[in-house]
C-alpha cells in the first residue's frame, strides 16, 4: 500500500524515543553541585560563567560547593551572550588547555551551549564547521562518549540544560545555527529556581517567551509519523516531531507560563511566579529536547543574524543584539496564524492552556485566537512589537527569508510544508504583531 505521495506506507516512522538529563529541581539545589559533580567520578571540572554572572552569589555557591567535595575547580568567565563561533572556539581552547575531566555549566542558554561546544571540541578536535548543522556545516556525527557536564541554569528559558544541541552565530554568515547531538545533552540539569530571583523584568520577559515558543511549537510540530524511518534507530534525529510525550511536557509548559509569565516579569518578588516559569522552562526544555521546534525558531535565526541597532535593555549592551527569545516570539502569531489550518485543534487546545477564554471559538479562527492570546501576553510584558519593535522594515524581508530558508532541519518539523515565498510572507505578517 502507498500513500499520496507515491511511498510506501512503511516508510514512514513509527516510533519514538524519549530522551532527557537527569534532573534535579528545586530551591536550593545549587549547593548539591559538589556532591553530584563527585558521583559523577569528576575531579577537576571546568566552571563556565559568563563575566557578569561570575561576580553573583550563586556563582560563589556553586564553586564553593565543588571545592567543598575536594574537587579542583578551573573557572572560565568569559562566556559570550549570545555566542559565536569566535567564542565557542575560545571556550574549547581553553578546556583543551586546561584538560579536565568534568564540565559545569552556570549560567543561561549561552553558557551551557558554549560548555557543550567546548567539551567536544577538547574532546573530538576537528574544524569548526564539522560538527555544524548542514548545510551551513558538514553535520558530522560526534565520534564518542563525552566527560559529564552538569548544566546549572540561571534563566527560565532556553532549557538547553536538558537538550542536546548548541547554538551559536556563525559571524562570516551573519546567521545562527547549531550543532546537534545526543551526546551533547547534559549528563544533569541542576536547577535551581533562586537563581532567577535577581534577573532583570526584560531578562525574564525574553526567556519566558523562549519558554513559551519551545511549548507551542513542540505542540503544533508535524507527527512524528510524517516523517520518513531513518535507515537504523541510532539515527532517528533529534526533532523527531510531536509525540505524545512531548504533548505532555508542552502543554503543561503552556499551561504554567500562561498563568506566572506576566506576574514573573512584573514583579520581581513574586518567588511563586519565578519559580513556577523554571519548571515550565524545564518542561518546555524536555519537550524540544524530543519533539523539536519550527518556524518562530527557524525565523528567529535570520532576526536575531541580520540586527542592526537593536539593544535591549537589562542585556550587555556593547554590541546590537536581539535576545534569543524576543527574536523567537516577534515571528509567533504571524506564523500560528498559518499553522493553524494544518492542526487547528491542537492551536485552540494550546490557546486555552495559556488563559484564552476559547469557549466560544469556531476551530477555524484558532490560528487567529491564539495569535492574540501570544500578542496580549507580549504588550502585558512590554516586548518589542514585532520586527519593527526590533529594527526591521518592509524592506528586510527578502534577506530575512534568505537566512530563515536556510535553517532546513527546523522548517521541515512545521505542520505545514514552506517554501521561501511564505517566509517572506510570514515575516511580513510579524512586522508588527498588534
Ligand atoms: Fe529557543
């Protein structure tokens, strides 16, 4: 029997697998580190912060209680928000100077993405664009097991503490890609909720909708039963589509970030809020890690590549710079207005978990009610509004959609097939978003 598409129904997926870190979770967790660091067999461990975070508190608790369990700590502080390859290869210099047997990672999505690149980099040492996604990289397989890392993260956002990808600007290009691995995952996410306490309302506002994206796109992804079964199990790939355990972690996301993401942001007392956004960060983190996100991320990539003199404030403000998820959530209603028709229940279903009153709403609107309900959320936190907030024109969209048709892997997991023009399409549709 055959499809429509003229290939054999048993080409098609029919499994998944479940993948994650360990996790640890909970207030106070940081003071663990030494003790779990030690039950991993590690001895000397390379500490990697960024230099503001390396002057905060909970950066001194987490040394302290590495060289509490007699573990020889070498500290790297010089992580770049929002990594290059430049930084990504400074970092890996480093541990391969340095030669530990174990990697920390504290700090938000930067710093545990640049642990994992200089793992392997001092581990596997090859040229930079081996082990880069292609085709913008030769997408070579990461030849072997890598020393523990356990990532300790201090943003709800990325939830790179619990995947098994590293993302970096590739400055020649002037875009945003990855390197992707199982390998590469954390062997422990240590998350401590505390950490979040003293960020910026920006910081919280860019990381939470981070948060929010990796929950509606994991949810809205293609099946993974649309996908073609790879040749041997080991390569079923890391975005293996929606599967109903990565439902369980989205929708619960969804569900906790509609209900705390505006009071985190707005009051930065609200320990409640703050703490309840970092568990949605971690499940958010846990369903992409398995599922894999699209177009908002795909797009992200060309916004966040191509700035001008965008600066946000609460962020380092040296260079122009659009944060991760201000980048991803600019392109969100634009693009579930689209997908809506493709999986429209699943775009209500997701609207009412994040608050939406969808009682009343034909399922054909669903793309438009849920891009309201992600809109309101973003004038109630004060984001940017949509890619004008962020420096761009009408006359970016061309080179936006250039860049965006590149990130291949992240446009094939949408739930509906797209071709350069509805890029340009849907980025026009993000220039504002109310
Ligand atoms: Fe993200």
């Amino acid at each position: 029997m055959s499809c429509a598409h003229g290939l054999a129904l048993d080409a098609f997926e029919t499994a998944f697998s479940v993948d994650t870190s360990a996790i640890v979770f909970g207030r106070g967790a940081l003071t663990e580190l030494g003790e779990q660091a030690r039950a991993l067999g590690v001895k000397r461990v390379a500490l990697f912060t960024d230099p503001i975070l390396a002057g905060l508190p909970f950066f001194e608790t987490a040394r302290n209680s590495l060289r509490s369990a007699a573990i020889e700590v070498l500290v790297y502080d010089r992580v770049k928000v929002e990594p290059t390859d430049a930084s990504f290869l400074d970092a890996a210099d480093f541990a391969k100077r340095e030669a530990p047997d174990g990697y920390v990672s504290v700090g938000g999505g930067s710093v545990i993405d640049t642990c994992k690149a200089a793992a392997l980099y001092a581990t596997y040492p090859a040229p930079f664009l081996a082990y880069v996604n292609a085709p913008i990289g030769e997408g070579r397989a990461i030849p072997g097991p890598l020393p523990p890392h356990i990532a300790c993260p201090t943003t709800s956002g990325t939830g790179s503490e619990c995947t098994a990808i590293a993302v970096c600007d590739i400055l020649a290009l002037a875009t945003k890609t990855g390197i992707a691995g199982k390998r590469l995952r954390p062997s422990l996410a240590l998350i401590d909720p505390t950490c979040t306490a003293t960020l910026p309302a920006s910081v919280v506002a860019a990381s939470g909708f981070d948060v929010l994206c990796h929950a509606l796109e994991s949810f809205t992804a293609r099946p993974f039963t649309a996908r073609l079964k790879p040749d041997r199990p080991a390569s079923r790939p890391l975005s293996q589509g929606r599967n109903a355990w990565s439902d369980l972690g989205s929708l619960e996301a969804l569900r906790l970030a509609g209900k705390y993401l505006v009071r985190a942001v707005n009051d930065a007392s609200d320990a409640e809020a703050r703490e309840q956004l970092s568990w949605a960060a971690t499940l958010a983190g846990i369903a992409f890690g398995n599922a894999g996100v699209h177009l908002p991320h795909a797009m992200a990539y060309a916004v966040a590549g191509l700035v001008r003199d965008f600066k946000m404030p609460g962020y380092p403000d040296e260079e122009p710079m659009v944060p991760h998820g201000v980048s991803v959530v600019v392109n969100a209603p634009s693009v579930f207005r689209w997908t809506s028709s493709a999986c429209a229940q699943r775009h209500l279903d997701a609207a009412t978990h994040l608050g939406a009153d969808t009682r009343d709403a034909p399922l054909e609107d669903a793309g438009r009610v849920l891009a309201d309900h992600v809109a309101s959320l973003m004038r109630a936190t004060h984001v940017p509004n949509g890619l004008t907030g962020v420096g761009y024109s009408a006359a970016d969209l061309d080179a936006l959609a250039d860049r965006a048709a590149l990130q291949k892997r992240l446009c094939d997991n949408a739930p509906r097939p797209v071709s350069k023009g509805d890029l340009r399409a849907l980025f026009d549709g993000a220039l504002t978003c109310w």
